[in-house]
C-alpha cells in the first residue's frame, strides 16, 4: 500500500483515479483549497494551493507518490506551470515521491496557449528533481461531449460543427487505470501515447449524440470563428498508432 496525493482529485478524471486507488487499498489524499471539503469516504483531505504554493510542502511530506490531475484552462501558467514548480519543489523538499503526470497528445506540436503551458510543464517534470512519468492522452469522452453541447446539441434544430475537426476521445476510466498502474510501477519517463479507439469527425460525434439522444435535429459542418478548433483541425490531437482504449464513443453514450 502507497501514500498517494492526487491533484484535480475533484475533476473527471481527477475522481476516478480516487477510485482505484481506493479499490486497490492505497492510502489516498486530497490535495484542497477548501476548508472542510466533502470527500469520498476512505479519503483524507490534506490543504494546498497550487497557485500560490501555500500548503503544499506540508500536504506532500511522506508521500509515495502523486498523480498530478490538476489543471485549468484559463489560468494555466498559474495552475499548471507554477503550481507544478511549487509542487515539485515542495516534494523535494520532503522526500523523493514518483510524480505521475497527466498530459496531452500534441502539446509540442502547436502555438495553442494551453498545450504550451501543459508542455512546459511536462519540461519542468521532465528536468526536476523527482521520479517521474508523462502520460500523454488524447480528449476524454467528456470533453468531446462538452463541445457538441456547447454548440446546441441540445438546444438547436441545426447544430453547428466546426468542419474540419477530428477526435480520437478516450474513456476516462481507462486514462485513470493507466495512472494509477503507472504510480504503482514506478518512473517510466514518457510512457507511451494513449487513445482511444477510433478517429471520428465532429459531424459523426454529434450525429452519434443526437441519434442516441432520440433528438430530431440536423448537423452543419461549418468554419466557426475563433482560433478554439485549430488545435484539433491539424490533427496533432490524434494518435492512431496508439488507438488503446477500447469504450467507443458510441459506448460511452449509451451509458450516459
């Protein structure tokens, strides 16, 4: 059994890496900012900021290991960049835990301002004091269908999509069991690529979506403004070679 810190341990991916660390009988803590947190029962809540570095030394002292979930979009530099930075040398400072990180399929293949700060701080793991091992996913399940109703899947008669667009989702349980078997197997440096099993247009996605839903509506593949798709239209989102997973998007719709 392993003392293990999860960071983003209230996120999707986050709780389910909770859970199989439960399953497998590993001590588990909560890395939180708040007070008095609810938390699943066999966990224990320890306090830290990541942005700010308060707290952490202390909710890391005498861990095995962390699984470093933690991110956020729009603060990126302050979450992912320097709460790693203040996170390993937090670690360091009491000990020498195996830090497994989350990350991205495609981080160093573009100028998207959250794949850049995601790959910085794969560089800063990468060239800290810890043991470590990078594990790069492509797009959750999730998050895919986050985007198709953020369109209107839900809402409009015609669904604009962006055209263009290609994903290879993952099942989140299956990212969450790699994590954890990794922190169980020790530093492996960059692990191999993982995604899921089939590369899908958006159209096809939101055409899955709507038919599984019972919902009557059409789907318009269109150029959207902004620069939110480009990452996923070169297609540095994908890893083929690497198709692991083996829930489809159509499983996991089912199963909603």
């Amino acid at each position: 059994m392993s003392t293990v810190v999860v960071t983003g341990a209230t996120g999707t991916l986050g709780r389910e890496v909770v859970t199989r660390l439960l399953a497998r009988q590993h001590r588990t803590l909560l890395l939180t900012q708040q007070a008095s947190p609810s938390t699943p029962h066999g966990v224990e809540a320890v306090f830290g900021d990541l942005a700010s570095g308060r707290g952490v030394r202390e909710a890391v002292a005498g861990v095995d290991a962390i699984i470093h979930c933690a991110t956020s979009v729009e603060r990126v530099q302050q979450v992912d960049v320097e709460g790693t930075r203040a996170l390993l040398q937090a670690a360091y400072a009491s000990g020498s835990p195996h830090i497994v990180y989350i990350s991205i399929v495609g981080v160093d293949r573009t100028a998207y301002f959250y794949y850049q700060g995601k790959y910085e701080t794969e560089l800063l793991i990468e060239q800290g004091p810890l043991p470590w091992t990078v594990v790069r996913a492509t797009q959750l399940h999730p998050f895919v269908l986050q985007i198709i109703r953020s369109l209107g899947a839900d809402t409009l008669p015609e669904v604009p999509v962006p055209a263009g667009v290609r994903f290879q989702s993952i099942d989140v349980g299956e990212v969450a069991d790699r994590l954890v078997s990794f922190m169980e197997q020790g530093p492996a440096g960059h692990a191999p690529d993982m995604g899921g099993p089939q590369v899908l247009t958006v159209e096809e996605m939101t055409e899955a979506y709507l038919r599984i839903q019972g919902k009557k509506a059409t789907v318009s593949a269109r150029a959207l403004p902004g620069d939110r798709f480009d990452a996923f239209k070169s297609g540095i989102n994908l890893a083929p070679e690497h198709a692991v997973g083996a829930v489809t998007w159509e499983a996991f719709l089912r199963h909603l």
